[in-house]
C-alpha cells in the first residue's frame, strides 16, 4: 500500500493500514524538520517513508491512499492508472473500513455509525459543528468530524463507538470517495473555488455533488442556489430518499425556513403542506447573521432527517459558539463595532458577510487565488462607508472599488511588517462614524503576510483590544 502525503490524514491512514497487517510505503515531496520528525515516528512502527519524491510509484503498489488536496493530473497518479493500481482518498478509506472497529461486537452497537454530511463552497465548519451540537443535545454521541480536523479513519477505527457521525467533506475528498453512501447529506451552497484543482466549475460543483450519491433519508440543498438543487435532481439515490430545501424565507412543503423570527420545520413534520414545526428562535443562532441562520437551517434540516426532536435543534443552537475568526465580536470601541471574520477568505463567503451589516469599514485583501472582484464590490457597494486595503492584491480590490464604487473612500495600505494590520485597524477607525461596523473580511488567502487565517485574526483582534485600550485611557 501507498500513502500519498504526510500531513494529518496521511499519517492517519498509514498507522491504520499497517495496524491492519498491510505493508505501507508513504511518499511525500517535501523534506522538513516535521517531514523527518513524523518519518522517523511512522519508521518506528514499521512504515517506510520515502521523502523529496511524491512521483514515482512504488514497486509492489496495490492501492493508493491519497491525502487530500493532491491533484488528479499529479504523476503519482498518472503512474498508478498506466499500472492499474486504484486510488482512494482518506474519506474512502474509512468508509471502507467502518465496522472494522477492533472488538467491534456482530451487530447491534456494533453496526456502523450512519454518516450525515456536508460539503459547500463556504460554511461547511460551522454547520457540522452546529449539527454535532443539536445531536448531542439529543443525547446522541455525536462528534464533528472529517476535514474540521478530526480524520474519520481514526473516529470509525476508534473503539469508544459513535451514534452517528456529523461530517465536513471538501470537493478533493469527495473526488476520491467514489463508494460513500451518507445517511443524508447537504451542500451548502456552490460558488467558483479550487478551479486549479478541478479544471472548471463544472468539475468542482460534479465533485461536491458526489455526497447526494446513494443518500438514505434526505438530501438537503439551498433554495436560494439553484445549482445546488440540480445537484440533487442528478443523484442518484436510494429509494424513498426526499430533496428537503432550506430558505430564509418562508418554507414550503419539504422545507425549513423563517416565519416571524422563528426557524420552522415543514418537511419533517407529519402533514407537511398544512404543519409547521417550530424549531428554535433566529436569536438562538450566534451570530445571527443571514449565512449563519441558513447553516442552522441546514443542520436542523440534516438533524431532522435522522430523526432529532425540535428540542434538541433549540437546545443544540442555543449551546453551540462558532469557531474564532468566523464573523466573530471583537469590540465596541466609540460606537463602532468591530468584526473579526478572517475566515472569509473567498467573495462567496465575504458577500456574506458584508451582507450582515448596513455600514462597512471594510478591511480586505491578501492572496486573490485567481479570484475577480466586481461582483462581490457592485454587491455590497451601498453597504460601504468606506474601504481599507492590504495584501499582496490589493490593487485587484481597489480597481473593482474604482469601477463599481467610485464614491467610496479607499485607503491602500503598501505596508507588509507585524504592524500592518494595527495600521489598518487605525485607519478604519478614523473613516468609520457612530453606528458603523469595522469588517475585516478579507476575500483572500492569508499567506502574503500571515501564517493562516487565524494569525491573521489573532493580529486584527489584538489591534482593535489595543485602540479600545488607547481610547480609554484618552478618556480617564
């Protein structure tokens, strides 16, 4: 066997094949201090690691098992198709291998925990941590797993069993999942991303539409994105399985939705064209901006699907924090709020996030990735008090500004040092007035001038606690 990468999953699926009696080979183009660190760990347990040569296949390679992001056209796997040899991702390794759990009793609690999963170009994270949290509400063990972090080969392998499983899969691990077969699944929502990975939208959205295969019970779209409702009408799917809709809006029969402030059930209630279930208040949700109320929806939808009372959907919304850097309070410094949503690092999931706010300071830029920016400015144009650029592409930003908001004060921000952000957070401060919100939501990759996304909402944050600081000892 041969493992494609030495990241997380990578060693996850090494140790496991070779626990089960395999003779595994990992292979991996880089040669870092890590890179040797977790060979020599892997070597010790009777792995060969072959480093600084991811192309070559080696000899004696029945299966390949591929860490995701690896990409399809890599000379890896052109060598294994020229040989025959298959190759899996990590998602399908441990599909395969549920119920192989050591000890695992016949049947019973020892059958396999069902899947519900969810894939979308932005909110997979939250909304699988929102579904984890409505399961455990129910009193179901019920971790969030897959690429939040947690690798699934572990959790199905692990010997504490699950009830059932809330799982985040991105558009390269359901490239390489061809056998899944989900309980019920959802995408989100679908937006041009990873074109370089796929080769065309058409191949990005035909891979995320992979987890509505096979479904069971339910298979859950957005309303609002049509394409996301085709993905449904293409699968193929068990028989008696339901498309099950989600909108802001007022729902229809087999939908969730928002009527009056209260997210409601019409698709899993007994007579769904005259009922309606009240699941939780909009206030439940933190925070409650419009994107999040749609991932509640959506996890409500999935929770449902397996059977979970209204309850626990209240009581699971009303216990559940998101992650940091996703749309998150920072402050309230002189009557402007400051927003931290580093996370935002596309114009899908920043149109979102602009979108929850009625006056914008808005700090943004970094790594494009390919990315245009005028739809995402002629969008939010009214919602702009003003704009504060850094980054490596900025220029992009400031050209959609400069086309399609041509009132809106800029400040371009040349500084790339540790106090760049500090410097923006300043300037922002200075352009907004009482009411306005300060958004960081970038619209691009962090690693011009931060590690990840997180060291760069970690430098927003510890600017703004800095300027609240300073205003308050300007006030004693």
């Amino acid at each position: 066997m041969t493992v494609a990468g030495l990241g997380v999953s990578g060693v996850s699926a090494a140790r496991a094949l070779e626990r089960m009696g395999a003779e595994v080979t990992v292979v991996d183009g880089g040669d870092s201090d890590t890179h040797r660190a977790r060979a020599a760990e892997l070597g010790a347990q009777g792995v060969t690691v072959r480093l600084a040569d991811a192309e070559t296949l080696p000899a004696g390679t029945e299966l390949i098992v591929t860490s995701p992001g690896w990409k399809p056209q890599s000379p890896l796997f052109a060598a294994a198709g020229a040989a025959g040899v298959p190759v899996w991702g990590d998602v399908e390794l441990a599909w395969r291998l549920r119920g192989a759990r050591p000890a695992a009793p016949a049947g019973g609690e020892g059958a396999p925990a069902p899947w519900l999963a969810v894939t979308g170009t932005n909110g997979k994270t939250t909304t699988v941590q929102m579904l984890a949290s409505i399961l455990s509400a129910a009193g179901l063990r019920a971790p969030a797993v897959g690429n939040i972090g947690t690798p699934l080969i572990d959790v199905v392998l692990a010997e504490e069993p699950c009830d059932v499983l809330a799982v985040e899969l991105s558009s390269y691990q359901l490239h390489w999942a061809p056998s899944l077969r989900a309980h019920s699944a959802a995408v989100l929502n679908l937006a041009p991303d990873h074109l370089d990975w796929h080769g065309s939208m058409e191949a990005y959205a035909a891979d995320k539409g992979r987890i509505y295969e096979g479904n069971q019970v339910a298979c859950v779209y957005n309303s609002a994105d049509p394409a996301t409702e085709e993905l449904v009408r293409r699968a193929d799917v068990q028989e008696g399985c339901r498309a099950v809709g989600f909108t802001l809006g007022t729902p229809g029969p087999s939908e969730l939705g928002v009527v009056d402030g209260i997210l409601v059930d019409r698709a899993f209630v007994e007579n769904r064209r005259e009922q309606a279930q009240e699941l939780a208040e909009v206030s439940d949700v933190t925070p409650a901006a419009p994107h999040n109320i749609a991932n509640a929806l959506a996890a409500a939808a999935l929770a449902r699907a397996y059977g979970v009372p209204a309850s626990a959907v209240r009581d699971g919304l009303r216990s559940f924090r998101p992650d940091a850097h996703r749309i998150a309070h920072v402050a309230d410094v002189d009557g402007v709020a400051y927003v931290d949503d580093s996370k935002a690092t596309n114009t899908h999931a920043t149109q979102a996030s602009l979108a929850a706010y009625d006056s914008i300071v808005w700090i943004a830029g970094g790594l494009a990735k390919g990315a245009t920016f005028d739809e995402l400015v002629r969008e939010s144009a009214p919602r702009l008090r003003a704009a504060v650029l850094i980054g490596a592409d900025r220029h992009l930003i400031h050209e959609a500004l400069t086309r399609h908001a041509p009132d809106v004060p800029v400040v371009d921000l040349a500084r790339t040092d540790t106090g760049a952000m500090a410097a923006a957070v300043d300037e922002a401060a200075r352009l907004a007035r009482h009411g306005d919100t300060v958004l960081m939501a970038p619209a691009c990759a962090s690693m011009d001038m931060f590690v990840n996304y997180n060291a760069r909402g970690d430098a927003f944050t510890d600017a703004v606690r800095a300027l609240a600081e300073a205003r308050a000892h300007e006030v004693e």
